[in-house]
C-alpha cells in the first residue's frame, strides 16, 4: 500500500515538473527564434502571430504567474496553442491524428522486443558455455553500435528498395480507408513489418544485455545451488528460481530503456515517413513550429512516465520485498 | 561393520584453475555410522566448505573431484551418473547451508519451496499431500503453520534456518550434511537450533556431517570430532577423548584458542602464521611452518594416521611409534 | 590494483579488437589529408567537373554525392570531427557524471538530495526528444552546439551509476579507516573511493562515447547540425534529403552508417571486456 501511494505521488509531481518544464522552455531561450519566426509570419493574421507570442511568453504585459495558471487552464481544456506549420489547426488536432500511429507502432514493437530481448538473454545466459551464445551476444553488440536510423535505412533499402518486398514509406497504401476494412488492416500491418522490425532489433539489444547480466549474477547466488541440491528439474530452476529473479532489475529501469525505445521510433517513423508523432516531430523541426513542438515533447513525457508507473505496478507484483515494502 | 553409512577414502577434490588446481580437499579420510554425528572443524579456508560440497557432489564450473572414494552403503558416490545422482541427492542425503546464506528463494513462498523439493523426488504426490507433508516439517522445527505461505524477507533469521533444516529433512534422508548452520546467528538463537537438531536426531535418528569453526559448539554435541587443517585431516576421534587429550599441536592450539568462563584470567594464546596456498600444497605436513614441536622430517614427509587407543587417530610424527600417549 | 586492471585489459581479446579499431579511427583522422585523394569539397580536378551522383569507380572509390564530391574523401575527412564530437562529448559527460556522482555519493544529505532529484528528472526524460527540443530551439548550428546538448542531457545515467557504486564503496572499511584517522574529505575521494570505481567510470566513459557519435549523427541527420560541415551524420542528411535510396545509392548512406557502427562496436568491445575485468562473476575462467 505504502509503495502504491508512493508511486502515485512520484508520479503526480512528476507530470507536474513536466508540465513546468514545458512551460519553462521557450521562455528560457534566447529570444532569437522568437523574433526570427514573428518576422516571417508578418504575412500572417494577428491570431497566429499571438499563438507564437503565447508560445513563448513574449506578452510581457502578462505578469509570469499569470502566464503559468493561464498555461495551466490552457492544459486542461485541452487547449495547446495553434500550430504554425498547419495553422490554423490547434495544436491537439493535429497531435491526435499521429498519436495512434505512434502508440501502436512503439507499443507493439517495445512489447515484442522486451519478449524477445528476455528470452535470447535469459538463455544466453544459461547456456554460457557454448560458442553459439558468444556469437550471439557479439551479433547484438555489433547491432547495438548502429544509430537506429541507419539500420532503418538499410532494411528499407534491402527489402523494400531492391527487392519490393515490402513498402517503401507510409503507414498505409495510399487512398485506402478505414471504411476499407480488412483489406484496411492488412495494408496497416504490412506496412508496419518494416518499421517495427527495426525499432524491435535495434532495442532488443538493451534487454538482452540487461538480463543476460542480472541472470549471470542471480546464477550465482546460493539459492540455486540449493534448488539444483533438491534435485529440481533445470527448466523449474531457469524460469521460477533464476528468470524470475533476473527479470526484477530490468522491470524497474523500464523507464530508462522506454527512453531509447521512444528516441529509436521516433528516428524510424522519419526513415519511413511514417505518419506518427515522431514524423510530426521532425517536420515540426524543420518548419520550426514551435508550439507543435512543444506539445508533442510534452506528450513524450507524459507517455513516459505513465509507462514508468505502469512498471511500478509490474514490480509490485512481481516481488513480494517491494509489496511489504522491506529493504532488500 | 553393518551400520557403517559413509565411507570417505583418500579423497581428493578442489577446484582447476589457470594456475592449476587448488587442492581444497587434499587425501581425507574418514568414516561415518548410522546415527552418529561427526563434527568437522577448522579454520576459514580449511578446505571443509568443499568436502561438503564434494560429498553432495555439488561442486560447480571449475571444482571437481580429483580422485577418491565416496562409499554411501556400499555404492561409490563419484561413479554415480548425473541422472542417478539427482535422485539420490536430497532422497538420501541432504544439505543445510549456511544461514548467511541466501539459500531461499526471495520471490518463492516457503510453502512452494518445501512442496517443490517433495515433488521432484515423489512424482505421483497430491498437492494436498505435499502441502501437509509441509505442514508437518513446519511443526517439526517450531514454525507455526500460518507461515507457510510466507516470503523468505518474512522470516527471522533463526526461522530461516529452521525452514532449511526442515526441507532438508522433508524427505527423510540417512546423512543431513550441517555447513555453518549457526554461524551468523546470535548465541540464543544458536541454542536452540542446536537442540533443535539434537531432538530431531534422535527422534529420527539419522545421522549428521556438522561443520563449523567453532570448536567450542562441536565438543557438547559430536559424537566424533574431526580437525581440519589445509586440506587435510589432522586428527579424529570420540569427541570427549580430543576434547580431553587433545594430540596434535594444531589441536592443542586450538584447544588454548578459547577461554574457559571460570578459573583464573591467563592470557591467551592463539597460534601465531597462516595457512599454507593450497595451490601448491607443501609435501610435509601443512602445519610445519606454525608448528611448536616441528622436526626435520614433518617438512619432507607427510605422517600416516597412527590410532592410538579407541579410534583415536593423529597425523603426526611425534606419535609415530610410541604405543602409550599419557 | 589499476596496472594489474591495465595487463588484464590488455590481454583481453575484446579489449584487443577494440582498441585496434580505435586506433586504425584516430589514424585515419589524424592522416586525412594523406589518405583522402580530394578535398571533401572538391568538385573538379584538372579533368573537369566531376559527375554527379556518379556510382563507385576507380577514380571515386565510393562514387559522388549530388553536388558532385567524392564521397570517399568525405568519409574520411568526416572521421575528424564524427570522432572529436564523440570523444570530448565523452569526457565532458563523464567529468561531470564523476562529480556529481561523488558528490552525491559522498557527502550525502542535503546535496545529495538535490544532485539525485535533478538526476532523476533527467533520467526520465527520453533523450532525443529532449535533445531535439533544446537544438531546434538553438539557432547557432554547428558540431559546438551539438557537443553542449548531448553533454547537456547524457549526464544522467552514468551519474546515476557512479552515485551508487559510491554509497556502496563508501560503507567499506578502509574509508571508515580513513575517516576516523582524520583524513581530509577530499583525500578520501581520491585516494581511496576514486580507485575503486575506475572501472565503472571507464565504463560510462564508453557508453556516453558511443552514445554521443549516435547522437550527434541522429542530430546531423535531423538536420540540426551544420549541414555544411563534413561529419559522416551530415553525409546521412544529404543522403537522406537527396533520395540516395531512390537513385540506388547505396554507396552514399552505407559507408558513413558502417563508420559510425564499427566506431561505437569499438568502444562497445572495450566496455564490455571492463565490464568482464571488474565483475568476476561474468569472468570466464
């Protein structure tokens, strides 16, 4: 109970940090995007120029408290500021658009590399003595030394390039609807093999050296030892003695392993052009929407540290220490 | 003789390194009957850790068994297959490790971890049957029945080992193998574990190998007492006879170590040196460097054991042919 | 206790393979100019222009990008400032992790409260959207700018790491030692605690490395960077923005990814043969 509360409260202050954080940020810039942006909207309409000023601050007749409680009404209407680079949509409609995308691709893709990156850890790991194991391991290292976006680009290259097997770009064939049904769905789920592929490879490297690490160390303790002296089978001692020990670590430095995740797909949906947040992110970089900006890196950070509190969760569960909230 | 359980002849077992093998248990003898308790002592790094281990064949990665005997009944425990092995460790013969340890699973209810050692070795056993079969061996070391579904961070020390004591006798096993049971608890606790042990043994009558450095503790409850020095077994006999005449200088040494709670406050005396790297085991006798009464041929020549009176055995050649001791 | 760290490292093979990767980098960095055949913003010789977008011939190893430069020479002259950025971004994050850890670590109570708050905000905000937010809001492109962010923001991890070997090693004897024979503060730290955590620091020192040649090609790539500078991230960006793929131009995106890989496997085999050298249980025997 105690740890519960305790999560929750962590994670109240810390969307509330976030929140200040995103608040702080264009006001603590030099004011030199501002004004370079205001002059090239001259051309705009006055509602425009005042979403950019809004963004940043720039109505210095408004006392900053003010500017802070209005930032913070603003949040929980749901009201992000109007976006340059599309205005002039609000911020959120656009956001609302690529969020999906985004969420199905990540969330699939972390999922299946956590599976994947636990298993090939946990038998790396167990099976240490053998060649196949070193090569492996070696094989992941190599991989983890990429940026993500490269091997993105190299998968698209081989497999959708030379050889057409799969689509270039894009999350769906281009004029297809929903209303379009299964054929619908099939054009989602093969256009996100390619993509998904690369933000499962390139992070599964994480995991993997992560557990195979934790399960090295959890090896050795004496409790396996006495498992093996009871005469238990080897896949009780793997999974309920060792994996269930090693999996502890990782679960809690989920938050950080999130992180990469999130930066490698964000990179990928650019190499794919894939219409998520992170293709959003990009374009709004290159056409310096501010207040776009600032809200997808907001977003991020709420996913996170949702993501974060749901592994809090996941321990809790997991290990009876944390559940009474003895020291280990 | 009929109710010999264990025979352990010239064994040798350590552990192989780049540099070679370090001989931690270095030609040990010694026998072992129904019922009866042998006390092995030393100090850290004696060597006793790995005798167990090597007993249960529970030596990893790089520790082995080099040569020996390990009679069990009648059968060579060191030709036993892997399969074979299985089977027999904890049916047997079982082990009680260290309370320092951290020999129970943290995220396994206690429950899970006496039922699952029942189920291994007893394949058709209900799951009503195994948790009662708990129950028993709970009730057994004093532990109350509502604690079975209990986490190990739950428990006392001195309940953890009470819990170990009790799996490692759920399948009612000939030989329980002691290493440090009560070393890291405090004197109380250690008190009653030891009677504890003693009212399990007798009840059930199995017998016990109980390692420990603590002198003091194997002197009340042995049977037999052996001493262990770099490897090596350097006496062994009836408990009060060690206690009493004391043979070997290492012993006597020994013996000195601990101040007596009454009588006069002389000043101790511990035995000045260290013990020799086991990885290149001196040809002598081990204790030579440390050793009061040393003679030339005690650093070339290791001595047999000589049984003075009654299973009284020493290595060393100050008794080397003289038939009375007093 | 660190020359006998240094012999193992040595004799490590991983270790082995990663510094001879690293050094065959610094060479070419170093010895650009004699080992590039053009100035990585040439685009004619005495023969004429060179072709654009030209494939790999003998007379451009690697071919041309689109505005006609050899790609090769650009690789190499690349490695200069792909290899600066990572390593100074490196120490830089390191020196700072180092001593926030210690800090944090060491002295504990007040400071230590504030250092770990601000670590942990850090360590739950994703990186690279952090760093495309501070860059994009940067007007100022350059490799400079670059270094500062990815500085910025990569401290958090290996403070957090550091912190904690700290406490641990703080509760040995041999400080306890030093602290009731009077020592002052800042002798323990270097003199007993530093030693005993040179391996992890080496270790976050790699893994900041490889992070800051990733990152600041991910940035370069974005096109956060100078894109006029010559850095294997910018020839990504023209890469990228000149549809090497659509013209089947493997020979423009392939080799600056293969560079930043083998570089970042470099530094990864050195961490890992650490890590092997300091935790005996991962040591083979």
């Amino acid at each position: 109970m105690k740890y519960f509360l305790r999560r929750i409260l962590w994670l109240v202050f810390a969307i509330f940090i976030a929140l200040t954080i995103n608040f702080m940020l264009p006001r603590l810039m030099p004011g030199d995007p501002a004004i370079i942006l205001i002059q090239r909207l001259e051309g705009l309409e006055p509602a425009a120029i005042n979403a950019v000023r809004n963004a940043f601050g720039l109505e210095t007749d408004k006392n900053i408290i003010i500017q802070y409680k209005d930032y913070l009404i603003d949040l929980l209407h749901g009201d992000l500021g109007i976006s340059i680079s599309h205005y002039p949509t609000p911020v959120w409609n656009v956001l609302r658009k690529a969020l999906p995308w985004t969420i199905g691709l990540m969330g699939i893709s972390t999922v299946l590399s956590f599976i994947f990156g636990t298993l090939i850890g946990i038998t790396l790991a167990w099976k240490r003595k053998s060649r196949i194991s070193d090569a492996v391991l070696g094989l992941f290292l190599f991989i983890r030394s990429f940026p993500y976006f490269w091997f993105g680009l190299i998968l698209v290259y081989f497999l959708a390039f030379n050889n057409p097997i799969f689509p270039l770009g894009g999350a769906t064939k281009v004029g297809l609807m929903p209303a379009d049904g299964w054929e619908y769905i099939k054009s989602i789920l093969y256009h996100g093999i390619l993509p998904g592929m690369t933000i499962t490879i390139t992070s599964m490297g994480y995991w993997i050296l992560t557990i195979r690490n934790n399960m090295i160390n959890v090896l050795a303790e004496d409790y396996i030892t006495v498992a093996k002296a009871k005469g238990l089978s080897m896949s009780r001692i793997k999974n309920l003695y060792a994996a269930k020990n090693a999996i502890l670590p990782s679960v809690s430095g989920f938050a950080m392993a999130l992180g990469f995740v999130i930066g490698g797909s964000l990179l990928t949906e650019m190499v794919f052009s894939y219409p998520g947040v992170g293709f959003m992110l990009y374009q709004a970089v290159q056409q310096q929407d501010y207040p776009l900006l600032q809200a997808i890196f907001l977003f991020i950070i709420l996913g996170v540290l949702f993501s974060n509190f749901i592994a809090d969760l996941v321990i809790m569960i997991l290990d009876p220490r944390v559940r009474d909230g003895a020291k280990k | 003789m009929s109710d010999k359980l264990l025979e352990v002849q010239n064994l040798i077992a350590g552990y192989q390194t780049k540099m070679g093998r370090v001989l931690a248990v270095n030609d040990v003898s010694f026998e072992l009957k129904k019922g009866e308790l042998i006390g092995i002592a030393g100090e850290s790094g004696c060597g006793k850790s790995t005798l167990a281990y090597s007993i249960m064949n529970l030596l990893e990665d790089n520790g082995a068994i080099f040569s020996g005997e390990i009679n069990f009944s009648g059968d060579n425990l060191v030709d036993f297959s892997a399969k074979e092995i299985k089977q027999f460790r904890w049916q047997k013969m079982s082990m009680v490790f260290q309370s320092a340890m951290n020999a129970l699973n943290p995220v396994m209810k206690i429950s899970e971890q006496l039922i699952d050692a029942l189920k291994a070795h007893q394949k058709g056993i209900s799951e009503k049957e195994a948790r009662k079969r708990a129950e028993e061996m709970l009730e057994l070391v004093d532990i109350q029945k509502d604690r079975l579904d209990a986490y190990p961070h739950q428990l006392s020390g001195g309940m953890k080992q009470r819990v170990m004591i009790a799996m490692a006798m759920i399948l009612n096993p000939d030989l329980v193998i002691m290493d440090e049971p009560t070393t890291a608890l405090d004197v109380v606790v250690q008190r009653n574990i030891i009677e504890k042990i003693e009212d399990l043994r007798s009840e059930f009558n199995f017998s016990i190998i109980f390692i420990t450095h603590d002198l003091s503790l194997l002197v009340e409850i042995s049977d037999k007492l052996a001493i262990m020095y770099a490897g090596k077994i350097l006496e062994i006999g009836p408990a009060a006879k060690i206690y009493s005449n004391p043979l070997h200088p290492y012993t006597k040494g020994l013996m000195n170590s601990f101040p007596p709670l009454t009588g006069e406050i002389e000043e101790m005396s511990g035995i000045e040196g260290k013990p020799p790297d086991l990885l290149n085991p001196p040809a002598g006798c081990p204790f030579y460097p440390r050793c009061e009464k040393r003679m030339e041929i005690c650093k070339t020549e290791m001595p047999e054991f000589k049984e003075l009176e009654n299973e009284h055995q020493v290595k060393c050649y100050l008794y080397q042919g003289s038939d009375n001791l007093e | 206790m660190i020359k006998d760290m240094l012999k193992l490292f040595i004799t490590n093979r991983k270790a082995l393979l990663g510094v001879i990767i690293l050094s065959i980098f610094i060479f070419i960095a170093v010895f650009a100019p004699l080992i590039a055949p053009y100035h990585p913003k040439q685009s004619s010789d005495q023969e004429g222009k060179f072709q654009l977008r030209a494939a790999p011939s003998s007379k451009h190893l690697l071919g041309t990008s689109h505005a006609g430069y050899d790609i090769f020479s650009r690789l190499i002259y690349g490695t200069r400032l792909s290899l600066m950025v990572g390593i100074v971004t490196g120490v830089i994050t390191t020196f700072i992790a180092l001593t926030l850890g210690l800090l944090g670590g060491y002295y504990g109570g007040v400071i230590d409260d504030i250092i770990s708050f601000i670590n942990n905000i850090f360590l739950v905000i994703p990186s690279l959207p952090l760093i495309i937010v501070i860059a994009s809001y940067i007007t100022i492109r350059g490799v400079w700018p670059i270094i500062f962010v990815l500085s910025f923001t990569g401290w958090a991890w290996g403070t957090r790491v550091i912190r904690s070997q700290v406490l641990t090693v703080r509760e040995r004897e041999f400080v306890k030692v030093a602290e009731v024979l009077g020592e002052k503060p800042l002798v323990i730290v270097f003199r007993e605690i530093l030693p005993n955590i040179i391996s992890l620091v080496m270790a976050t020192f790699f893994t900041s490395t490889i992070a800051a040649v990733i990152g600041e090609a991910t940035l370069e790539f974005i096109g956060l960077g100078n894109i006029s500078a010559v850095t294997w991230g910018t020839m990504l960006y023209w890469a990228q923005n000149n549809a090497a793929l659509l013209y089947n131009a493997w020979w423009w995106f392939l080799p600056p990814g293969l560079f930043i890989g083998l570089l970042g496997t470099s530094f990864a085999l050195m961490n890992f043969a650490i890590d092997e050298i300091s935790n005996p249980k991962i040591r083979k025997r």
